[in-house]
C-alpha cells in the first residue's frame, strides 16, 4: 500500500478517535494523550501526524463533514422521486448512537465557531462544500423531471436547514425524538417542497 495511503488511513482513524474523546470532553477538555491512549498509541505518535491539537480538532471536524458529503450522496443518488429523496436524507439525522455522536461533535464546533473567527471560517467552508453537493444533486433529479423545478440552490438551502434543525432537536432532546418521529417530521417538512406541482389538465394535452 503506497505511504501517503498508509498517512491518509492513520490521520483518519486518529480523527475518529478524537471525535470520541470531544464527545466525552468537549472541545477545551479533549487532550492528545487522552486520543492516543483511546488509540492504543503514544502521544509522539499523535504529535507525528498533527502538529497540534487544533489542527487534530480541524481534522476530527473534517470527517464529519466527508461524512456527511458521502451521505449525501448515497441518500440522493438514483432516487427516483420527492419521497425517496426525503427518506435518503433522513439517513444524516442522528437515527443512532454513532450519528448521535458525530451529531453532538458537530454541534460543539458550532458553538466555537459562533465566537472563533478560525472556526467560523472552516464552518463556512464545509457549509460550502456541503450546499454545492446538494444543490448539483437537485439539479440532476430536476433535469430527470422527477422533484419540484425550483431553484436547486434555494431546495438545497432548505434541505440543510431541515436537516440541521431537526438533528440538533433530536441530539439534544434524544428520548423524546426516536427514529420514527424524526423520519416523519422531516418528510413533513421537506415533502411539499419537493413534490412536482401538477400542470394543468389542458397543459398535459
């Protein structure tokens, strides 16, 4: 297996590591030596591939956000229609204990980014990232004629916004949001907006 693979694999699994450590910790108490004992691993060798603790914290924030982007993409590709989509993108709420964690991680960033002008900016670019991947994917089913002809950046916008409500209710408030109910309530909400209007009897003439 070629090194840099070998570097990707390690700095990889050293990041999910401390997405595990924040969740115990919080932000400010996540230590280095606290990842590498998790990681069966010295601290010179977390040190190895992250010259610092922030740059592990942007690492660990980072896989969520790929995640998330393979998420989207396994939740919207090949679907065929507006319920389809609605119940692909269910699959990013926190319908289970390691989404749930990933979910309460990624809040935590939220909270740094709202008062760090660093982690606002890193915030900013993965909400990027994530929005230009939705927004293409909308634009593909838009063109098979299969969802709603509205603009695919305005769905897009909506989407997340959904997704990001409803999976923040549902971390915080985890008995009372079980899977069911957050799948239901995100179809209430996105299924009206992504649903195809009907044209006019005459139009279909």
């Amino acid at each position: 297996m070629p090194k840099r693979v070998v570097a990707e694999d390690r700095r990889e699994a050293l990041a999910r590591t401390a997405i595990r450590v924040i969740d115990d910790a919080g932000l400010d108490g996540a230590r280095l030596r606290d990842v590498a004992a998790l990681a069966d691993a010295t601290t010179g060798a977390v040190t190895h591939w992250f010259g610092s603790k922030d740059e592990l914290l942007d690492a660990a924030m980072r896989v969520i956000v790929d995640d998330a982007l393979a998420g989207v993409d396994a939740a919207m590709a090949g679907t065929g229609d507006a319920v389809a989509l609605v119940e692909g993108a269910a699959e990013l709420l926190p319908l289970d204990d390691e989404r749930r964690q990933q979910w309460r991680v990624q809040i935590a960033f939220w909270g740094r980014a709202a008062t760090d002008a660093r982690a606002r900016a890193l915030h900013q670019g993965y909400y990027r990232d994530i929005v230009a991947r939705v927004t293409a994917l909308l634009s593909a089913l838009q063109a098979a004629g299969t969802i709603a002809a509205t603009d695919p950046a305005v769905l897009a916008d909506a989407m997340v916004a959904a997704v990001d409500g409803l999976g923040t209710r549902a971390t915080l408030e985890p008995d009372a949001w079980p899977e069911g109910r957050q799948r239901a309530t995100l179809a209430a909400l996105l299924t009206p907006l992504l649903t195809p209007s009907e044209r006019p009897a005459d139009a279909r003439a």
